[in-house]
C-alpha cells in the first residue's frame, strides 16, 4: 500500500459507516451478554488485553476488559474521580491510572450524579453544556452578564463518588432508590465484577499487581500467564516451552471455573476466528500507509477496545473486514474520515491521553497534521499458526521486546507511512513505554532524519496533562517539519 491517491482527501459524511456501526455493536453485545450472564449466575471474568483470549473463547466464557473499561471511563472524564478514589484508598498515585480507576471500581466506587437531598433533584453544574444559538445558528449573548447562554438541554449534575456497596447495604426505599438511579449507567460504569481475573505480564508488570489485588479484593481465582521480557529479537526455546507449560495450567483452571473440559475443536475455532480478526485489523491499520490517508489516526485509537474486546469472535472479523472495505472506497474516491486536509503526517507515540482527546486533537487539525503511524495500534494483531507461533506472538508485546525491536517496529511504521515527523507522549501512567523513549527520539532523528517533540501527560490521569505545554510542542513540530519540508523542496 505505497500508492499516493491524488485526491486531495475530502472529508466524508460524519454519519456512521455500517462498519463503525457494526464494530460498535460487536463490543455492546459483549458487555450485555456478560451483564446478562452475572444475573444467570455465570462466572464473568476480568482480562488484561493481551492475555490469550483464545483459551476463555474456547470454553464459552464470558470476558470483559479493565484497561478498556478504564480508558472508556477517562474519556467520560470520570478518570480523575475514580484515580482520587483509589488515592483515597491508599494506593499510590505513581501506579497506572488505568489500575486506579480498576482498582477504585473494583472496590465498589462509582461515578454518581449530584442530587440535592432536600428536593431528590440533580444539582446542575453550570459551566456545564454548550452555548445556546438562536434561530439563525448565532450564539445568544446573556445581556447581564455579556457571556454566552447555556443551552439547558445540555447542561449535566455535578458529578461525585458513590460506593454500591454502601448502597446495596440500604434498606428498599426512597433513598435508595434515587442513589441507584443517580449512578452514571454508560457501559464502562456498569461492567459486571469478576468471578475470575485472566492476567498476562507481556504488556507491562504493573499488571500483576493489579490483579493480584483485584482477586485478593473478592477473593476470586486469578490465573496468570508470565511472559519472560525479550533481550533478544528471536523468542527463546526456553520460553516458548516455559509458556506453554502456562498455557496448560490456565486450561486446567478454566475448566474448573466453567465446569466444562477443554474443547480442542473450540479452541482452534477460537484460533482461526483471532487470526481472521487480527488480519483484518492489520488491513485497517496499512490504509494509514497511502498519501494522504484515507481516515484519522484517532480512528484507530477508537477501534482499539474493538480488537482487544471480541478478537476472537467472527463478528469482529466480519466487522473489520466491512471497515476495510470502506476504507478501500475512500481510497477509490479521495475521500477521508480525517475532518480537515492533510499537511503533515506524524507516528503519535504512546496511548492517548483519553480524557484530554479535543485537546489532542485540536493543535493538530490547526496545523492540518494527521496522525499517520501508531505502533500501540497494530500491536494487538496476533497472527500466528499453530501453538509454538501462537506463544511466540503473545511475547511481541510492545513492552516485552528489546529496545531493538522496538526502534525496527517503530522505524518500519515510519517508512511504510511516511511520516514527517514523530510527537512522542512521555505517559505518567505507563512508565516502561516511557522509560525509554528519550533513546527512541534520538534514533528517530539520526535514523529517519525526522523532527521529533514530546510532551507530559497521562492515559487516564488528567491532572498529569498540560494543554498549554502540549500546544507548544506541537507547534514546534510543525515548524521543524515546515523546515525539513522546505529543505527537501530546494534539493529537488
């Protein structure tokens, strides 16, 4: 996919594509149908996102994500409240935002909205909603105060903690009932809690921590998979035995969960369906590689807790195949799902600071830079055949190799899509991404020749993000790159 369009990338219709619809839909049904099994009594299971997902698939168990879910409550801007509620709980605020929000969510915390107790009314917050616009589309202008009229339709409460279980504890009632009803009820905010964690080191060691805390917190079973770190680019003999070994408890355990033996036909159905999904997914992935692209960066960011959420199940497949057929009609038409035309194209290094997203955003579609090149993206695209490469795939977790393969991936992903330069996102949150990132911007420059910046913030934590130190360095990436630009264009 090296071919440039030369249309010069009309933004599409912002209507939902029935591959986003359907995609959306995938991940909705898999947390209905785990809500449904918790009323049944079924066990429910919480996974770390590179734990083998083939292995519950194959005994029909139900599994939800908490780093999903955390991200999915940082975006709700709910983060800040669920990390505090952590704090307030004694652990530290230099582990994972992602691990506070579970942490705090699995200890029964909650997202509520305000309620005056005198009247049973929400208490509004009135910097809430957005502005208030006359018959002509014109912001109406409070003639008291000179500001902008809030339109009162969007308006929200006052947001605050709340712990269910000190609500389950009430008498039936009035009382509780408004507590219920005040709880926020998107999808993140009502995620079934775990009869079993699922944990996987391969993504980071914060990881064990968490869900050893997790199960101890409801005393539930927790099986672990550990992935020794890679010092090498080949994958030892050693631990592909030493991991299969794992795989094979994890089998015993999941069969004592789910009361059911293990299904070899199920489990290389499971295999073929996260095969399917994964190529599908890396497809979607290579369209960033054509100029200018047919879609934003941030889609991916978006369609991430697809792939983690239902990689091993057909209708994920299906629904990325459907996405890469609109992305092959984009390409076809010259048209973008990125709202503005494409100057520049960057590699955004690092997880998006999900609760900071517009103002992400914002800098870069001033400057009409698109984020072309993610490495966390495609990173979840497990393709493999048989057991040995099953394994071997499952250690090429962007935080298991060495810094080696590492810089390969990232420079490859910098060619393959050709990137003008790279915004690197130093992540409080997740701090062996982070560590080594300084050495990764020196290479990135000797190597590709490119301008690189970085900049503070977090995954979940917004109190670590600061906007206007993140504006900065993007304009300093934008000018640098204006300057290579103008450079390559007097060479010629």
């Amino acid at each position: 996919m090296s071919e440039e369009v030369k249309a010069p990338g009309k933004p599409v219709n912002k209507k939902v594509s029935p591959g986003v619809q359907a995609l959306r839909d995938v991940v909705e049904n898999v947390y209905a149908e785990a809500r449904e099994a918790k009323k049944r009594g079924e066990p429910v299971g919480w996974s770390s996102s590179k734990f083998p997902c083939e292995l519950a698939e194959a005994f029909g168990l139900h599994v939800v994500y908490p780093e999903n879910q955390a991200a999915g409550v940082a975006a709700n801007r709910d983060g800040e409240l669920l990390c505090q509620a952590a704090e307030d709980l004694g652990y530290d605020t230099d582990i994972c935002g992602y691990a506070r929000i579970s942490l705090a969510y699995a200890a029964g915390k909650r997202a509520a909205k305000k309620l005056d107790p005198t009247t049973g009314a929400y208490v509004i917050d009135p910097n809430s909603g957005k502005p208030l616009k006359d018959e002509n589309g014109k912001v109406v202008i409070d003639p008291v105060t000179g500001k902008p009229k809030k339109d009162p339709k969007t308006m929200k409460p006052f947001t605050i903690l709340d712990d269910l279980n000190e609500i389950e504890k009430l008498p039936e009632g009035a009382e509780k009932e408004r507590r219920i009803a005040a709880l926020k009820n998107y999808r993140q905010m009502i995620m079934p809690q775990p009869d079993f964690v699922l944990c996987c080191n391969n993504i980071c060691n914060c990881m064990t921590k968490w869900y050893e805390n997790v199960a101890r917190m409801h005393n539930i079973p927790l099986i672990m998979i550990d992935v020794p770190y890679n010092n090498t680019v080949e994958v030892e003999g050693a631990n592909v035995e030493y991991i299969r070994g794992q795989f094979a408890d994890a089998i015993k355990k999941l069969e004592e969960i789910s009361g059911r033996k293990f299904d070899e036909e199920k489990f290389e159905k499971a295999c073929a369906n996260a095969n399917r999904t994964a190529k599908a997914w890396l497809k979607v992935c290579d369209f960033l590689q054509y100029k200018p692209a047919p879609m934003s960066g941030f889609d991916l960011f978006n369609h991430m807790a697809d792939v983690v959420t239902a990689r091993g199940k057909v209708q994920a497949a299906e629904a990325f195949e459907l996405l890469a057929t609109e992305l092959e009609e984009n390409v076809k038409t010259g048209h973008s799902t990125l709202p503005f035309q494409e100057k520049y194209r960057i590699m955004f290094e690092g997880i998006p600071c999900w609760p900071k997203l517009p103002a992400l955003f914002k800098p870069l579609k001033e400057n009409g830079v698109n984020v072309t090149a993610v490495v966390y993206a495609p990173a979840f695209g497990f393709v493999y055949n048989g057991l040995d490469e099953m394994v071997r795939a499952y250690c090429k977790a962007p935080n298991s190799v060495c810094i080696e393969q590492g810089v390969d991936w990232r420079e490859g992903i910098c060619r393959d899509n050709k990137v003008d330069g790279v915004l690197v996102h130093y992540n409080r949150s997740c701090k062996p991404w982070s560590g080594y990132m300084a050495e990764m911007q020196r290479r990135f420059t000797k190597d590709l020749g490119v301008p690189c910046a970085g900049f503070d913030g977090d995954q979940a934590d917004p109190r670590n993000f600061n906007a206007a130190q993140y504006e900065t360095r993007v304009q300093g990436l934008v000018e640098a790159m204006e300057v290579n630009k103008k450079a390559k264009e007097g060479d010629k």
